[in-house]
C-alpha cells in the first residue's frame, strides 16, 4: 500500500494531469477551432455566398441545434462503449464534416454543414468532463476542469490568427481563402481522432504508466469521492433534480451571452482598429491569453477552497461588468478592447468552478446524463446568442446593443447560479492515503 504521504497523493495527481490533460487539451483546441473559424470566415464567406449579419448569425448558431438533438444520446452512449471509442468516432466525424464547408456553395449549404457539424461534435465536450470524473478526485476537479478548458481560450489565441492567416491563401489552386481554412483545419480532428483509439487510457485500471499501486489508489480515492446519501444515479432521478435544471438555465444564460459576442469579436476588433482581417484576427487572441491566466487561477482557488457557487457567481459579474464597460468605450479601441478582455476573462474563469457543481450531486448515468443536459440545452444558446447579436447588428448599425445583450445575460446567470444549493466542500471529503 502507499502510504499516507500528502506529497505522493500529488505526485499521483500531478501524473495523472501531465499524461492526460495536455492531450486532452489538444484534442479540445481542435475541436473549438473547427466550432469558431466561421467567425474568422464571416467576412469573406459572407461576400461570397451573399448573406447578410442576420443569415450569417442564425446560420453560424444552428450548429448547437444539431448539438442539442444528439448530445443526451451520445454522452449515455460513450457511458456505455467507454471514451476511446466513442471520442475517435466524434473526432474523425466532425473533421469530415469542417472539410466538406469547403464546398459550401449557397445558403442552404451553408446552414446544413453548420448543423452537421453540431450533430458530430455532440458528446464531445460532456464525454470528456464525464471521462474527468474517472480520473480526479473531487477537490482536484475543478483545477482539472479549467487547465482542460483553457483549450478553448488558446484556440481562440492561436486559431483566430491561424485563421486569419489561412485567408491569406485567397486565390491559391483556385480556391478562395475560407475554402483553405475549413480544408487545413479540418484534417487535425480527422488524424487526432484516429490516435485517441491508441493514446487514451479508458480507466486508471488501462494505464500502464501507473503502477498497480498508484492504480489501486486513484481508482480507490475517485469512487470514494463519489457524492453519496440523496445523490442521482439514474438518468430518471437526474431529470427529476431541481439543480440540473437550474445550472441548465445558468450556463444557457453564460453560453448565450459567449457566442453573441464570440462569433462577432474578430468583427467587432476590425472594426474599432480599422485594419485588416487577418491584424483583426490577431488582435484577437489578447482577449483569449488574458482569459487563460484567469480560468487557471480561479479553478485553482476554487479547488483549495472547496468552493463553487460564488467564484462563478463572482466570475460572471465581473464578466457582465466587463461587457457593459465595453459599450461606453467604443470610442477608443485599447480601453474597449481592454473591457472586452476584463469581459471574456471572467466569463471563462466562472467555467471550471461551475463544471465541478455537477459530480457534487449526480454519480454514474446520472453524471453522464447530467452533464449532457445541463450543456445541450444550455447551448441553444448558441443558436440564440449569434442570431440576436445578428439582428441587433443589423438593426443598430453596430455592436454595442449586442455586447449590452451579452452584459445582461451574464449578470442573471450570476443571480441565478447563488440559488444552486452548495455541495459538501470537497476539500473537508475524505481523500488522504
């Protein structure tokens, strides 16, 4: 047996995050590029086929519809066939389908792809938190959480200029720009999906870089971990918990406010700086870098206080803070460009805190079913936010009203979310070796 010894518990933890969370990382950047580049191809894309910001907003949202209709289905299905096969399926589908955008032709297509490309990415996101559950202990989660997630701000770093650079291609082999940035972008999914049936480890048990000691040990420390006494555990009593419903409607509500302002931020900085789509896509990135820091520092806080509920709560305010500055700032590209930032950080930094509210209440089918839930139906709000930050762009001339409408919907999510009865502490659980 491994002895008590609070240094080698993080050893184990730290073991486990720097074999599993780095690829898991990579997987997520690809997969939140593949979900966002539209936005770098809004401009060019939408001279092309012709649409206007309100077409292109509902056309650039309907890919969470195809993500609402299969998400419960897909998460309850990686719970039974386990995460490798399921995740390479997802994977290698999604990446087939950001190819074929190459070939949009007309408005028809374009809404189909979109759509498409929901229904393959459905289960991704909640597969891989699920997948996390078997892997950390309840105070180690929402650090966990929040590296995985960062994923998504460094895709927004790096995959914006990315991006933007790939336009630069405009006219090579005749094709135009955004028909080589949905081409290149897409082949990473496809290949990275096909090494995950060779590179992840379905259960601590399948880890042959864990010994069978640290193997006991985890395995031990995670089902202790699990909640107990009133916790779901069927998807029955997890559609009956008064909690799933209402981080639904929190994270619809962040979700929401997020692609009404995602969507449109490479836009919205060509637009205060004047410059071109690729200096707009770069200037892109900062929001994302500064949300990076502050996702890692809220998720560790969280995890050593034990605390959820108001490090999100607290996030979202400053988020919706951040948002509402913007719109008074316009007028001078750095400070709205700064609010913007202070805007983006928070919201994301709510993320990791939130995520580990789920497994406090929810264990097994619940879990998985749960986490499907609360993010399917919280991301209609990805059809929402894009479609109505169309039409008030659309309607106002500009971007402010859309940002307003972000602010608003953030400062009710942190309302709402202090509602959410608060879990056990995860620190004060039993965890020591």
């Amino acid at each position: 047996m491994i002895a008590a010894d609070a240094s080698r518990e993080r050893q184990i933890v730290a073991k486990v995050s720097w074999r599993l969370l780095p690829y898991l990382f990579l997987l997520y950047v690809v997969a939140y590029i593949d979900r966002i580049n539209v936005g770098v191809a809004k401009e060019a894309l939408s001279r092309d086929l012709g649409l206007d910001p309100a077409v292109f907003g509902f056309g650039a949202g309907i890919f969470f519809l195809g993500y609402f209709l299969f998400e419960l289905p897909s998460n309850l299905v990686l719970e039974r066939v386990g995460a490798r096969i399921w995740i390479a399926r997802i994977m290698v589908f999604w990446g087939l389908v950001t190819i074929a955008m190459m070939f949009v032709a007309n408005v028809t297509m374009f809404y189909l792809l979109r759509f498409l490309l929901g229904a393959a990415e459905a289960g991704f996101f909640p597969g891989i938190l699920f997948y996390l559950t078997r892997w950390f202990r309840p105070q180690d989660r929402a650090a966990a959480i929040s590296l995985f997630m960062t994923a998504g701000t460094v895709a927004g770093a790096i995959g914006n200029p990315l991006s933007g650079s790939l336009l630069l291609l405009d006219g090579a082999a005749g094709l135009a720009g955004w028909q080589w940035l949905f081409l290149i972008e897409g082949l990473p999914a496809v290949a990275l999906g096909i090494s995950v049936l060779f590179l992840l480890p379905e259960t601590p048990e399948d880890a042959r870089w864990l010994t069978a000691e640290e193997s006991t040990w985890l395995t031990g420390q995670v089902q202790a971990g699990r909640p107990h006494g009133h916790a779901a555990t069927s998807l029955r009593q997890c559609l009956a918990h008064p909690a799933v419903w209402k981080l639904s409607a929190v994270y619809f509500l962040l979700v929401t406010g997020a692609y009404g302002f995602e969507f449109w931020l490479p836009a919205i900085v060509k637009s205060l700086n004047r410059g071109s789509d690729f200096q707009a896509a770069l200037l892109s990135a900062v929001p994302y870098l500064i949300a990076t820091v502050a996702m890692v520092v809220v998720g560790r806080r969280s995890d050593r206080t034990g605390e959820r509920r108001w490090h999100a709560a607290v996030a979202l305010v400053v988020s919706g803070g951040g948002f509402l500055l913007s719109t008074q700032l316009m007028h001078s590209p750095l400070a709205a460009l700064a609010a913007l930032s202070i805007a983006w950080a928070g919201l994301k930094a709510a993320q990791g805190p939130f995520w580990a509210l789920p497994p406090a209440f929810l264990s097994g089918t619940a879990a998985a079913g749960g986490i499907a839930v609360i993010n399917s139906i919280a991301n209609l709000g990805g059809q929402v936010g894009p479609a109505l930050a169309g039409y008030l762009e659309r309607s106002t001339g500009g971007f402010s009203a859309g940002l307003m409408m972000s602010a608003i919907l953030l400062l009710a999510a942190a309302a709402l979310i202090t509602t959410v009865p608060e879990p056990a502490r995860d620190a004060a659980r039993p965890g020591k070796m």
